[in-house]
C-alpha cells in the first residue's frame, strides 16, 4: 500500500516516559486542505476514518469525501464509523449475545471456523440488577435479596458468562 492519509497523519505523544500513537487532524489538513472549519462531529468522524484506514473498509477516497463536506454540503458516500469500544447494557447485550450464537450455529452448520465470528470493535455488556425486594427489616434481607436475585435471573447470568467465553472482543461486567 501507497502512502497513506492515515500514515501521513499519525502522530507521537510523551507522557511519563510512555509514547502514545494518535492521528493528528493538523497533519491530516496537510494532505486534505482546510478542515477547520468542517463542525466538531465531522471532525471525529474524520479522525475515526483516519484511525481505522486499511484500504478496503475506508480508503483515501472515503476520507476525502468526508473531509470534502464544506465544499459539496454532504458526502457522496456512506461514512464507515467503527467504535473504539461499544458499552451495552444488558437489556440490548443480551439479544446481541444471542445473535452471535445464532451466526456461530450457521457458520458451523455451514462447516465455517465459528472462532471467527466476533464483534469487530470491543464490546462492555454492563449486567444490570433486578433486585425486587422480598425481604426487608432483617439483618440477613440483603443477602437474601441477592440470593434471590441470583436464582431468579440464573439462566441469564450462565448464558452470558457462557457467551463472554466463547466470543472474542466482549467483556461481562458482572452485577455488583
């Protein structure tokens, strides 16, 4: 691959004796032409574009239309935004999880390697209580709450801890 945008707009920060990579609109601007004016979520579009560039997914081309945006009022193209990291309480989690063993069982239905079937960016699924309150007044209420509380939503908890193993990229953060 030819010079990139995203090659010629990455950038080094020092901080404590660590260096952290980052992708400079300045320096992306040198290439692109005046981009300060383009509107702030435009802007971390466009360093989203510059981040993830691999040729295929998002071009040089795809960046330019972004970039572009002042001049023509809009894009010619679809904007391939990819989060760094996708936070999911357990409400929308938990359907994602279970579409993701449903294209694991096709893909293995259809002799495919189900290890690949992942969320591309990494996904926090955040595990809500429901506690309800059966007991109250009681040294042990709390405990017994919980207990409760753990046998009522079990099947849930199993299949996400389940699904936390068997996928790549996603993380359970447990209740509590």
């Amino acid at each position: 691959m030819s010079s990139t945008l995203r090659e010629a707009s990455k950038d080094t920060l020092q901080a404590k004796d660590k260096t952290y990579h980052y992708y400079s609109l300045p320096l992306a601007a040198k290439s692109l032409g005046d981009i300060a004016r383009l509107p702030k979520s435009l802007k971390v579009l466009l360093e989203n574009l510059l981040r993830w560039q691999d040729g295929e997914s998002v071009t040089d081309e795809d960046i330019q239309a972004l970039a572009g945006w002042l001049k023509n009022a809009h894009a010619d193209r679809e904007i391939a935004w990819r989060p760094a990291r996708v936070l999911m309480q357990d409400f929308t989690g938990v359907p994602a999880v279970v579409d993701l063993a449903a294209m694991r069982e096709a893909v293995k239905r259809l002799g495919g390697d189900t290890s690949k079937v992942n969320p591309l960016s990494p996904v926090d699924l955040v595990i809500d209580h429901s506690v309800t309150v059966d007991h109250f007044g009681d040294d042990d209420a709390f405990e017994e709450n919980v207990r409760l509380e753990m046998e009522r939503n079990h099947e849930r908890y199993m299949f996400l801890q389940g699904g936390k193993q068997a996928v790549r990229r996603v993380r359970v953060v447990p209740r509590g």
